[in-house]
C-alpha cells in the first residue's frame, strides 16, 4: 500500500513535464525501486524531494 501511494505522488509530479521525461521517471522509479527494497522508507522521501528540485530548476 505504501509503494502505491508513494507511486502516484511522484506520477504527479511529472506528468506536466513531458511524455519523454515521465517515461524517464517510470524507468528512474522502477531502478530506484528494484535497488531501494531494503532501504528504509524515509530515503525515498529524500529522493523525492531531489527530483522536484530539478523540476522546478528546469520549468
């Protein structure tokens, strides 16, 4: 239940961008994903966070 949360806030935030950059991000997410199942959650929040950073430099 957590993943699919997480999952949708971060759809959301790329969706406005492009379909290029949000096939990007699924691909990105899958990756970070397979490599972050044992980290814990707050690493994600982190990442996240990173990636709207970017974002809003790039608009």
């Amino acid at each position: 239940m957590y993943q699919r949360k997480k999952r949708k806030k971060f759809i959301y935030i790329y969706v406005e961008i492009s379909n290029q950059q949000f096939m990007q991000t699924e691909i990105d997410f899958e990756k970070w994903k397979k490599k972050g199942k044992k980290k814990k959650k707050e690493k994600f929040s982190s990442v996240d966070r990173q990636k709207k950073k970017k974002i809003m430099e790039t608009i």
